[in-house]
C-alpha cells in the first residue's frame, strides 16, 4: 500500500497522549511511563502483568492512514534485528502495538561523535541491521526511514530495527513516490521527488555506516534544498576508516541508485564477511507451537486449541501475546518451562541413604541408650515420658468475652475466611506448577470442616 503526501502530513499532526484507561491498557499492562514519541505516536514503558515482561507500547491515532500498512509490516517481518511485535489492542479512538522492549537505547547514543565506533563493533551492528533489511525486501517491504534512531541495541549490543511507521509494501518494476522520512538520511531521489524502490533503504544504510565509523553525517543541511546541493558534491571519509569500509561507503552512497548494492550483496562484501560473527539467522518456517507452552497457558486459563490457532494465525491478540512472552523467558532460561522432577531414592541404593558418622572416643555414645518400651511407657501414669521431669504448667484462666463482642468477632473471621478462600483461589489458579483440580473448588467448605483441595500436577518427561 502506497501513501501520497498528503497522508504523510496528517499522520504527522494531531499526535495526542491518551490516558492509558483510555488506551485500553489496564487489563493486562500496568503503565511505568513514557519512553518517547516514534514517527506517528507516543510511546509507553509497560510490564505485563502475567509474565512480569517489560514491554514498549506504541500509542497511534485511529485516524492515521498510515497505521495499518504498519501493523501489516510488523505483524509479517519477523526477524531477530526486527523488534518483535506482541500485541495489537484497539479501542475507540486509539490503538496500541504491543512491542519488545529494547533496554539498552538508540544507536545515535552508542556512537561516540567524532570518533566513531571500532570497526569490529560497527562491522557487528551494521551486519545485524542488513540482514534486517535483507528480510523485509525479501517479503516486499521498504522501511524508508532508516536511521540511527530507529536503530536500538539491546543489553547484548544487538541491533533491533524499530519504526516501521513510513515502512509500505513494493512490487518489483513498480516506483513509490512519496516524500516520506527524515531528510538528511533520505535518498537523492526522495529528495527530489522522483520514482523510487528498495534502493533507497540502501543509501540510508551509507549514511548509517558513515555515522558509526566516522562519528558524523556525511550531509548536514538544515533545510532539503541543502540537502539537495550536498548529496550531489563529494564527501570525504576520514583516513582512519580502512579502505574496505571506504569502499562500501561509497558504493552504498551512489548517486545513481542503479549503481547501489542490494542488502544480499551488501552481506557477501569483503568488509562485511571480515572476521568471524555469528552466523545470519535464515527465515524462519511456519511457527509451530511448544506443546509444553501451550499446556502451561492452558493451566493459565488459556484455551490450548484457541492459543494454538492465534499463534498459527498470526493474531496477535492476548493470547499470542502471553505465549511469544513465555517464549522468550524459556528461550533465555527464565522462562516457566517445566522440569522433570527426580524419582525418590531406592532403599536399595546404598548411596541414597549414607551409614551415620563414626563416634569418636571423647564423644557420649547416644545410639545404644536403652529405648523403653511400650508397656514401660504405658504404665507412666502421667503420660510423660521416662526422662521427662513432673513439671507444673500454669495456665491463665479462661476469661468469658463480653457478649458485645461476639457477634462482631463472628461476622470478622467469616469475613476474613471468605478473603482466605478467595486469595488462596486465585493463586492456585495463576499459579503454572500447582493446577486447582475439579474438586478443589473451594479451599475452606462453609461447613467448617477442612478439605484438601487436589491438584492435577503435570510433570515433564524425563
């Protein structure tokens, strides 16, 4: 889908800051606050509230026409240098796209100025953000507004593309033509307002790698008519960029977009292949989903059939949501994966069950003391037992309550076994490890008498 100038102006204007009641955010999220404004929208640090994630929420106008190309953008790219999308919520006026959190910032921060990164951590970044690119040109999709701010790296110092908020889907052999982006990391011919394709991801890419080694923009005009002089003079590269880079730069900054790698050949350059990374992640196959997962959100409360048809689906919705968290908590070890738990020892196993400590000579020898029997203890008539000296216990005596307080101490504890019941209800049922059975419906019977309440614990083959 195409946009014209026009919607790009309006989707610009009228940003507004919903509260989160009106966003529709207090079900599940808990609102910790604002993280910063994207292309078109404010945007929210919020923790989900089953799974304890942190998660930046993308708050958009109804009324921006831009909103759903982006929301069909992310929900198709997934990608490991692609912030992962989680959830898509819509009310009345706004909606909001539920997003991983990226803890560590914008690249723009990460670049010393005028320095510029090493070589070797830039070579890194640059190679993640690529192949980002590379996948959403596979699946038809322009980002148009790559730049070190919609560039973030988590705590690991991975890149994650973010913003796909001017991003459209192309059709090879058919041009764009609308003037979308930020002007100094545009290409020549969006500032001129010719036909474009993909390419121009790929010149923001030179301006990108120029900034990480250099420190600096290759083009700093204020207004797009300087731009326009600037793209079409030399630049220089300072000398201390090695000359493969140097290379790639300006191969990346070609005027003349026919003259411009694509993101696949971008990645099989010298540069780029220089020095050993960790191998490109490859498309992924259709999702199929953790049968262990799936039998946890269904202990949650989830439906399994409908969990499974949503992450299949690729709805996005509450329950792909909770899955794709619990995904990644697995994925990095913090995740409620269920583990198998170790058979009891056999008596039979000499090492389950130790012989005690030798006595030493200086030590009392307490193991052969004569036990008393059971006729000696039963002709205790006192019930004590044969060590035990005959001691006097002084107890207070009973003191009768006024009949004030009875019935206002009884209307207490039935309130207070009325909140046990509850609480003890509700955690039983969140609780992944411990699954309230269908005879544990209550926790105390009215009755007063005391009632176990069973569990239908799941354990994972070993």
């Amino acid at each position: 889908m195409e946009c014209n100038k026009s919607e790009c102006r309006e989707a610009r204007s009228g940003l507004t800051a919903p509260s989160p009641r009106e966003d529709g955010l207090t079900d599940d999220y808990v609102v910790l606050g604002n993280i910063g404004r994207g292309s078109f929208g404010q945007v929210r640090l919020a923790r989900h509230i089953l799974t304890g994630t942190q998660v930046a929420v993308k708050v958009v106008s109804n009324n921006n026409p831009l909103l759903r190309a982006e929301i069909a953008a992310m929900r198709t790219v997934e990608h490991p240098h692609v912030v992962q999308l989680f959830e898509v919520i819509e009310s009345a006026e706004h909606v909001c796209l539920v997003m991983e959190h990226v803890s560590r910032g914008g690249l723009l921060r990460s670049v010393p100025r005028s320095v510029g990164m090493e070589e070797a951590r830039a070579r890194r970044v640059f190679r993640q953000v690529a192949s980002a690119v590379r996948r959403c040109h596979e699946l038809g999709i322009v980002h148009r507004d790559l730049k070190p701010g919609n560039i973030l790296l988590d705590a690991q110092g991975n890149a994650k593309v973010i913003d796909f908020g001017v991003s459209c889907r192309f059709t090879p052999g058919k041009k764009l033509n609308a003037f979308c982006g930020t002007p100094r990391f545009s290409a020549p011919e969006i500032l001129w307002g010719a036909e474009y394709g993909p390419e121009v991801d790929l010149w923001s890419l030179g301006v990108v790698l120029y900034f990480m080694l250099t420190g600096r923009f290759p083009f700093n005009g204020r207004t797009v008519e300087e731009l326009r002089e600037q793209v079409m003079e030399s630049y220089s590269v300072p000398h201390h960029v090695s000359a493969p880079a140097q290379r790639l730069v300006r191969r990346l900054l070609a005027v003349d977009r026919t003259r411009r790698p694509s993101a696949a050949q971008v990645l099989e350059t010298a540069w780029v292949k220089q020095g050993r990374g960790p191998p490109l992640p490859t498309p992924r196959t259709p999702r199929r989903p953790n049968p262990a997962l799936l039998s946890v959100m269904q202990h949650l409360g989830y439906d399994r059939r409908q969990t499974r048809l949503s992450v299949v689906s690729r709805t996005f919705d509450r329950a792909m949501a909770t899955y794709l968290m619990m995904e990644r908590q697995v994925s990095r070890g913090a995740g409620p994966e269920p583990r198998a738990v170790a058979p009891p020892p056999s008596p039979a196993d000499p090492s389950a069950f130790p012989p005690p400590p030798r006595r030493r000579a200086s030590q009392p020898d307490l193991h052969r003391r004569p036990v008393p029997s059971a006729d000696s203890l039963g002709r205790q008539g006192d019930g004590r037992g044969a060590s035990l000296p005959a001691i006097a216990l002084s107890c207070p005596a009973k003191r009768t309550p006024p009949s004030s307080w009875s019935s206002s101490a009884q209307d207490g504890r039935e309130s207070w076994r009325r909140a046990a019941r509850e609480l003890c209800t509700s955690i039983l049922r969140r609780c992944c490890c411990c699954v309230l059975g269908p005879g544990a419906s209550r926790v105390a019977p009215e009755g007063g008498g005391q009632r176990r309440p069973t569990f239908n614990n799941k354990v994972a083959p070993k």
